[in-house]
C-alpha cells in the first residue's frame, strides 16, 4: 500500500474530488495498486472501486468512513426536516 487509507470525513474532505473520481473510474477487476505517481486522492478512488467489486476486502479504514458518511446523512436529513 502507498497511502495511509482514508478513514475520517475529515481526512477524505482534503482530498481531490475530480481525482477521487477519476480514480474510482479507472479502476478494474485485477488492475494492479496505482503507484504514488497517481497521488492520494486517485488512489482512494480507485481502492473505493475495488473494495465496492469485492477485489479488495473492506477493513476498519474503510468501514470507519462509511460509518461517519452514513452518520453526516442521517444528522442532515433530520436537520432539513426540521
């Protein structure tokens, strides 16, 4: 692994949206792991894509993440229905 995987709303808010998508894209069943040429931000990206295609096992970085996205949606939808 190259980077630190995101596991905070906070860490993932520093990174490139276009390159997270760009990365997320790209990815495809038994492409290897992107080099640090690609960046951090392609990189989580593209480690999204394949955790979500079952390639890459999720883990507590990634169950972390989805835990605190989950939670950030919920506290909005119950402040718009205020």
């Amino acid at each position: 692994m190259n980077f630190a995987p995101v596991s905070t709303l906070a860490d993932l808010e520093t990174l490139d949206d276009e390159q997270i998508s760009e990365g997320y894209r790209s990815a495809e069943r038994g492409d290897p792991e992107p080099g640090p040429n690609r960046g951090r931000s392609f990189w989580h990206g593209w480690r999204n894509r394949m955790i979500d295609m079952g390639e890459l096992p999720g883990d507590d970085a990634s169950r972390s993440l989805a835990r605190e996205y989950l939670a950030a949606q919920r506290q909005q939808r119950a402040s718009e229905g205020k």
